[in-house]
C-alpha cells in the first residue's frame, strides 16, 4: 500500500465509495425517462440546481438537450465539472 492507503480508512468516503446505484424516473421534455446514480451524485445535482434557480428536472433536461454520451454518464460529468470549477 502507498502512503495514501491511510485515506481510504475514512469512513465518510468509505460510504460513498460503496453507494448503490439508484433508479429514478424524471420527467423531460414530457416523456418519463428512467435514470441510475449513486445518491452523492443526486445530492449533487440538487444542490446545483438550487444553486441555478431552477428545479432538478429543469437542469437534468437542460444537461440531457447539450450531452454527447449516455445521460448517467453526462450527469456525473456536469458534477465533476462543477467541482472542478470550485476555488
């Protein structure tokens, strides 16, 4: 094991490391559509989208009208973007 191993021992991240992937159904653009994410991506997604002013279906169908690969995978990657862009 490297020197970071000891980082693994936090529980916190242990837990996420282990979250199941969840099934919701999400109204856009008036058809249901059925998406999968671990619950700190949801998480996520809920804060971005209050932070925006808008509702969570509003911002997934906006992510969903600009992706250029699965939905689940352009939902993760609109998060890890906003982490990224964080001082």
């Amino acid at each position: 094991m490297g020197p970071d191993a000891d980082a693994l021992d936090d529980a916190p991240l242990m837990a996420a490391l282990s979250a199941k992937g969840r099934k919701r159904s999400v109204l856009i653009a008036g058809h249901a559509t059925s998406i999968t994410l671990e619950d700190p991506f949801w998480d996520a997604l809920k804060s971005l989208a209050r932070a925006k002013g808008v509702t969570l279906p509003r911002l997934i169908e906006d992510i969903d009208e600009r992706r250029g690969t699965n939905l689940s995978s352009a939902l993760r990657l609109y998060v890890l973007y906003h982490l990224e862009q964080r001082p």
